[in-house]
C-alpha cells in the first residue's frame, strides 16, 4: 500500500510537473502577446492623434484667413476666396458664411434655400466651436464635422480625424477630451468606445488601447484573433523554457520517488536479511572517568560494503512504520552483544532510543520483557530515552513511561531543549534523566548567544532531581565545565566514538575501576 501510494503520488506530481510550466509559459506568451499587440495600438493611436491635430490645425488656420473679413461679406471676391481657400486646404470640404444664424454663402456660391446654423455642441480652448454631427445637402445628408470661428464655419468629412491606414480587423475612434467623437474608422462599436472613454473595459475580451494628447482621445480596439502571429512567435521563445522546465521537474520527481522506493524496498529486505547492527557510544562517569553504559545506535550495512546513515533512513523507517522491528533488531542486538558484560556488572546500563509510536503505545515494553526473560539482565540495565516527538500525546505518553518505571527501566529524555515542550515536559513526565544536546555543550566557553542555556538547563535538571547526561563532549574543557558544575555523565568523542560491540567491551574494561589489591 506504500508502494502504491507513492508511485500514485509520484504520477500526480509529475503530471502536475508537466502542466504548470507549459500553462505558465502559454499564460506569459498570452500576456506579452496581448501586450505587444496594445502596445502596437497605442502606437497606433499616437499616430492617429497625430493626423486628427494636423487636421483641427489646418481648418483652424484656413477659418482664421477670414478674421478680419477683408472684402464685402458674400461678394464675388469672398466667395472665390472661399472656394480658394477649400480647394487649397485638404482638410476642409466646405467653408460658409453666415449671418445673424443663416447661411449666407459658401464655397459653392449664395445660399439659394435658408440654412439655419446652430449653436456649436463645444468650443474649444483657442476658441473654435465644434458641432459632432452635422448632415448638410452639400454632403449628400452624410455626417460632417462642423468648425466654427468668428462668422465663418468648415465643414470637414469625419475620416479625415482618422485618416490612418491599418488593418481591417482595427477599428479606432477619435474624440474630444470630452467625449465628442470626431471620427471613426472601420465602424467601431460605438458602446465599446463609449466604455473606453469613459474609463471602462471593453467588451468580449478585445484588445484595446487608449490614448490622450492635447484635447484629443484616440481609442483603438482589435479582435483577439490579431494575437495570433504574436502569440506564435512568443510561444516559440517561451514553450521551449516550459518544456525543459517540465522535464528538470519530472526528472526530479523520478528521482526522488526512486529513490523514496528504492530506500524503503531495502529498508524491508534488510530487515528480512537482518543487515541491521549495533554500535555503542560510552557513557562516562564525569568525576570519575569510568565507562558506566552506553547508548546504543542503530548501524545499517548493505550487501555492497556500502554504510547507510541513520539520519537518511531512520525518517523513512518512522514514517514507513518499520521503525517498529528495527527499534526490536536493535534490543535483540543489545542482548546478543552485551549480556555476559551486564550481568558480570550490575552498574552497567545501555540507553535504547524509542520512537514516538512505541512511546504512545507501550508496546516496546512487552517487546523487552519476553526479549529480558532468562536472560540475568536486570530491567534497571535498560535505559530508554525518548525525544518530545514521543510527547504529543501527553496522556499516553505519561502512562507508557509510569509503565516503564513500574518495570524497573529508567527513563530520560533526550535531545533537550531542541524542542519547545521541553520544560513543560520535564515538570509532567516521569522522568529519572536529562541529556543535554551537544549544540548547548558545543556552546561552552565560547561566547555564542545561547552559551548561558546550559548552566540553565543544569539547575532546572537539578531542581527536578534528575540525573543529567551531557552529549556531545569534545574537548577536555568542556569536560571541566560539566563536571565542575556536578552533571554526572557524558558521552562524545572526547571518549570514544560510537563502536562496535566487541571495541566497546574492551573500551569498558579499560575503564573499569581496577579491584583493589
């Protein structure tokens, strides 16, 4: 079921490997497409306001040759002066006289039928009025612009505010500041732009740009499907990115779940081949330097030769649950190796570490009680240490090491103050031992920030009437430090490192306080 699990995990994650780096690299190809197309209508749109100006420019210039009139209004002269003026000037279709609000004459000779001319919708800062929708006979009823200055008024075709060349597929809209449209082209949605100029979105997902220089607003909008060559050309940079991306990913998800697969099908197999061994770290009386005990340390050799470190396989081993029979090869080694020594020498102890399951559960202590039996080891020989990840459930945990001390074994708590229940758990569990962790003891004599924990963590063990085990002793001045300060034991390779079983028998018998003469 294991196995399963983590081949369907290892599925899943290599799937989403793959779909998040070729999505994110379509969705960055998509936004600098649609970036690089809006910023091509803002171009656009630029120039567009360009040519609109030009053209405001020019028929203002053509209106201002009248002011003052020069000649009698609508006589011979100021009609040819404004047909001139209108056959020279490319912006302009028409230019009228008018008087007390009737036109008079235009480029095209006297007014034979009343035109009333109306107020202009707007005037614009340099005092020309402009009318947005004016349909004279001249043009055939079509929709003219109106520029008014003084007592004359141009008549200017719409496209000529957008006389720009794009494609068909753009449509673009010019207008006053205001909101007055000017001109159009390609027949734009005249609510999208309206949207737009009001500050708005527009709609169905089309790509826009609006843009606003001096009075004027140009707004451009496209379809989406102008993307297209863009979106290629961005994809053809970016999906290669995606691809290796996906492919460093999956790869690496090959890898690791390999490798999780392959460490826990070993870590099964040597527990069938009990590859599984013991090494021991002695235990020191700190005012005497005699070896006491010994922790014992889980050791694991492949066939190969080759040495597994315990820091690589024992999460692996918790999280697997074969934590379980290796903490039993570890106390069915302990036994094998060391009892002819522990029962020669009542005084010597071995420290086995428990994982958190066999803390909640007690189970181990049946597993040590049938594995003592016959044997002529005292259950007061075992020593079981625990780390405050055996600590979560309080409850349970308590009554497993009140079980314990009920035996006969003594118990400690390991690793102190790495964790953040340490305190609270010295004062509610049932402890007979503390062991210093050796990143407080590496801390002696030196000037770190947590050096003055120690002498702390000394008094606090001492207050609480438990015996303490310092872990970790290098140098012979950290040594000093402890012993002076009364802490009974410590461990470290100062000593010894951790050996095998027969190293450390002969390590103990040199250590053994000789008999007395």
């Amino acid at each position: 079921m294991r196995r399963k699990r983590i081949l369907i995990t290892s599925v899943l994650a290599a799937l989403v490997g793959v779909a998040v780096p070729l999505a994110v690299a379509y969705q960055l190809s998509l936004a600098r497409a649609v970036q690089g197309e809006e910023a091509r209508l803002r171009v656009l749109a630029n120039y567009a306001l360009e040519r609109a100006q030009r053209t405001l420019d020019s028929a203002g210039a053509a209106l201002r040759r009248f002011e003052p009139l020069a000649v009698t209004p609508c006589s011979a002269a100021h009609i040819e002066a404004l047909r001139q003026t209108t056959i020279t000037t490319r912006s302009v279709d028409d230019i009228g006289y008018v008087e007390q609000g009737m036109l008079k004459c235009s480029a095209s000779g006297m007014q034979a039928t009343p035109v009333k001319i109306t107020p202009a919708d707007f005037v614009l800062d340099n005092g020309i009025g402009v009318d947005f929708d004016l349909r004279p006979a001249v043009s055939g009823g079509e929709r003219m612009v109106g520029l008014a200055l003084g007592r004359h008024k141009a008549l200017v075709a719409p496209v000529r505010f957008a006389d720009v060349i794009v494609e068909q597929n753009i449509q673009m809209a010019v207008a006053l500041a205001h909101g007055g449209v000017l001109g159009v082209l390609h027949q734009p949605d005249m609510a999208v732009v309206a949207s737009l100029l009001a500050g708005g979105q527009a709609r169905d997902g089309k790509l826009h740009a609006v843009v606003a220089r001096g009075g004027l607003i140009a707004v451009m909008t496209a379809p989406r499907g102008t993307l297209e060559a863009r979106l290629r050309s961005e994809l053809a940079v970016l999906l290669p990115v995606g691809l290796l991306m996906a492919a460093f990913i999956v790869g690496l998800v090959v890898w690791l779940s390999r490798r999780r697969l392959s460490l826990l099908g070993e870590l099964t197999i040597a527990l069938e081949r009990r590859e599984f061994f013991v090494h021991y770290q002695p235990i020191i009386a700190l005012d005497t330097g005699v070896c006491v005990g010994a922790e014992a340390l889980i050791r694991w050799q492949r066939p190969d030769g080759s040495m597994i470190r315990p820091d690589l396989f024992i999460p692996v081993a918790e999280e697997s649950g074969l934590i379980l029979p290796i903490t039993d090869e570890v106390i069915a080694c302990v036994i094998a190796d060391l009892k002819d020594a522990l029962v020669a020498d009542r005084a010597l102890h071995v420290a086995i570490n428990l994982c958190a399951s066999d803390i909640e559960t007690g189970r181990v202590l049946d597993v040590l009680e049938r594995a003592l039996a016959g044997t002529g080891i005292e259950a007061q020989q075992i020593w079981l240490e625990a780390t405050e990840r055996g600590f979560i459930n309080a409850n349970a945990a308590r009554a497993t090491l009140e079980k314990a001390r009920a035996r006969g074994h003594a118990v400690a708590i390991d690793d102190f103050g790495t964790g953040y229940s340490s305190l609270a758990s010295l004062q509610s569990l049932p402890l007979d031992a503390l062991k210093i962790d050796k990143a407080f003891v590496d801390t002696i004599a030196t000037d770190a920030a947590t050096s003055s924990v120690t002498p702390h963590i000394i008094a606090m063990a001492r207050g609480l009437k438990l015996l303490i085990v310092a872990e970790g002793i290098e140098t012979q001045e950290q040594a000093d430090y402890l012993a002076a300060r009364q802490v009974e034991f410590g461990q470290g390779w100062l000593y010894a490192r951790a050996l095998p079983a027969a190293d450390f028998l002969a390590f103990y018998e040199a250590r053994r306080p000789k008999p007395s003469p």
